[in-house]
C-alpha cells in the first residue's frame, strides 16, 4: 500500500505525489482512506438496493471532479473522517449485520489498495456480501487488475464520448479513452450481470451513462459503443437525473435540466440497437416500455 501512494499512479491522473508525506494529488486522498459517510442506501438500481438496501461507503474525494458533480461536497472538499484499515473492514462487517444486501464502494478508486486490504481483514471474520465497484470509469488498468477477485458487480460510469467534453467539464481530455479500457477489463474480470432468485445482483458489469443537456448525440455515441463493444451482455442504467449543481451555473449549455424529448430520444436509439436490458428513470413516458425503473 505504502509504495503504491509514494508516487502516486493510482488513477490516470498520475499525479506522482508522495500522499504519505502529507502531498495531495487531483483526488485530495491522503495515506489512509478517507469516508465520508455510510449507511444503507436505497436510491440505486432495483437489484442493488432491492428491499433492504446497498451498504454504501461514500468515500471522500474523487480524481475527475466533474463541474455537475451532484456529490460535490463529498467528491471536491474534504470531508468525513480517516479510518485505519481494519476500521474500514468494521465498516464493511457493520454494514453486513444491518442487512445490507450489497457493499457498495462509492469511488474508492484513489484508496483501493487500503480498501483491498480492509475486504481482506473483513473475510478473514466472515464477510461474505457481494461488493459492487461503484466508479467514475477513470480507472487505470493496473489498479482494476489488483481488484481482480476483490469485486462482484461493477458499476461504471461512461459519462463522455468526446475529449472537448470531458476536458471542459472534469479537466480529463483522456476520459474515454481510459473509460473504455476500464469498461472492458471490467467486463473480463466479471461477465454479465446475474442476480439470485431475489433479483439481487451478484456478479457482473452495470454501466451507467447520465443524459447532459445539449448532449443527445454524444450520449448516442456512448450507447453505439456499448453496443458494438459489450452487447448483448452487459446491463445499462440510463440516467436522467441530471440538474444543473456545483460549478454548473458557469457553463450555460448545461445549466438547465434534461427534456422529456432529450430522455425519450436517448431511450429510443438504445432500442434501435435492439436492447431492452436497461434500467431507466421514471422520468420518462417510455419507462412503460422497459423493465425496471428507479
Ligand atoms: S489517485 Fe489521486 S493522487 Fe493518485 S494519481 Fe489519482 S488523482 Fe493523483
């Protein structure tokens, strides 16, 4: 663990600062993990949260600091408090005896060598959920293949098509194409998404993709990809919760939120491509002509 934050690669940022020496990178992560909150979350994916909900970490920072982040307070500033190793793992044991379903890593990507090493710990006394990879995608291929047999359910973003985009809105002109490996090697490590006979996820890729406004065709792009690159298996959450928070206000073609008719149109290019293993939000009309909606 140590040496993996002397010189800090653990995202793509690279940022090559010693976090042991009180050096901060992009993400705002020191030595130890940071965590922000945690408890029983019921908003997410009907086979993550199912009736009992997803044991959420939310862990404090993130690496792509998006200007719309919704958890900004979480993800920009430094919140929470710092855990040792085995008190992460107390985490995880807690969640597990309040009946959570799932361990659900919100961004963890800059601390999961201590995270790694905490699901270690937490086995050894019998844990045993599912734990769900909750992620930005901008995710290095190193640090995913050292989660190898850690993770059950992936749970990326793929949030960008276009550098222009990624690099206004997260400072990441490398998005995609970072994302897009991550996506994949997610998807070697895992499979397709199975669930029990609860309809609780238990292994496999969900990719979630949040519709901006102004950009139906770069979110087309994305579902294209998919597509061409990971169908029929893998499961997509459509998002379009979208509103216009944090630094939003500054950038005027996104300080709105998204149209039915944006949403709709989203929706029916995902069908064209002749797929119905999605997840959408009841935003819309069209959530009658898919399975699940949250
Ligand atoms: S994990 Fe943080 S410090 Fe390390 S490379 Fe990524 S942003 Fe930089």
């Amino acid at each position: 663990m140590e040496d993996s934050i002397k010189y800090c690669g653990i995202c793509p940022r690279g940022c090559r600062v010693d976090r042991g020496s009180g050096a901060a990178g992009v993400c705002g992560g020191g030595s130890l993990p940071r965590v922000s909150r945690y408890g029983l979350h019921h908003g997410e994916e009907p086979c993550l949260s199912g009736t009992r909900g997803s044991g959420t970490v939310f862990f404090s920072g993130c690496s792509l600091r998006c200007v719309f982040c919704q958890n900004h307070h979480i993800s920009q500033q430094v919140s929470g408090r710092e855990y040792q190793t085995h008190e992460l793992a107390d985490i995880f044991l807690e969640l597990q005896s309040s009946g959570a379903h799932n361990l659900n890593l919100v961004t963890a990507t800059h601390f999961a060598p201590s995270v790694i090493e905490a699901l270690t710990i937490a086995r050894q006394v019998g844990f045993r959920l599912p734990v769900v990879y909750n992620s930005s995608g901008y995710e290095s291929l190193e640090t995913l293949r050292s989660l190898s047999g850690q993770v059950d359910v992936y749970l990326p973003d793929l949030k960008y098509y276009y550098p222009e985009s990624s690099l206004r809105y997260s400072s990441a002109s490398d998005y995609f194409e970072h994302a897009a490996k991550a996506v994949l090697e997610m998807y070697r490590q895992v499979g397709p998404l199975s669930v029990d006979k609860s309809g609780i996820a238990v292994r496999g890729l969900i990719i979630r993709h949040l519709l901006l406004p102004g950009h139906l065709e770069e979110s087309k792009r994305i579902i294209d990809w998919i597509a061409d690159n990971l169908y029929p298996g893998v499961w997509v959450s459509l998002m379009s919760q979208y509103t216009p928070v944090h630094l939003a206000r500054k950038y005027p073609e996104i300080n709105r939120t998204v149209t039915l008719d944006e949403y709709e149109q989203l929706l029916d290019h995902f069908l064209e491509r002749g797929w119905d293993t999605a997840f959408i939000q009841e935003h819309s009309s069209a959530s009658r002509r898919y399975i699940p909606t949250f």
